[in-house]
C-alpha cells in the first residue's frame, strides 16, 4: 500500500509544470529597479527597463526563466527579460 502511494506521489510530482503568473498578452507592470532588456535569453543588450516601465508579454522561454515581448520605456522595441519581475 505504501508503495503504491509513493508512486503514485512521484507521478503527480512529474506532472507538474511550470506555469507563470502572468500571461501572455498583457501589459504588465516593471517592478525591479532596473531590468535589461536583451536580444534573446541571456543575449546581447538592448536597453534598460526600470521600475515602472511596462513590458507587453508575448511568450515564456521553455525553461520559464525569460519572457519575450515588447519593451515600453525606455527601450521601445522587442527584446527578452529576465522573468519574475513582473508587479
């Protein structure tokens, strides 16, 4: 019986995905101080976003880590952020 709970855990546990708060579409609110804006994840940057600003979400990377869309501001054009720091 035990055995078969734990499995039964771990199956639930591996189904779990990473599902961001904030979706894609929306124009959400910058409120870290200051937040680069780059050419892909982890890429070369563009442009700086601060606390503030507005970011229109477009998509995730698959890792959850990045979020693409357009960069209002400052910036204004598209480019990728770090994800999470939206308010």
């Amino acid at each position: 019986m035990k055995r078969a709970l734990l499995t039964t855990a771990l199956a639930a546990a591996a189904a779990i995905t990473f599902t961001p708060a904030a979706s894609a579409g929306t124009v959400h609110e910058i409120c870290a101080q200051d937040l680069y804006v780059r050419t892909q994840p982890a890429g070369v940057i563009i442009g700086t976003l601060y606390r503030g600003d507005h970011f229109e979400l477009s998509r995730y990377s698959p890792s959850g880590d990045w979020a693409e869309g357009y960069a209002m501001g400052h910036v204004n054009q598209r480019g990728w952020i770090q994800a999470g720091w939206f308010c």
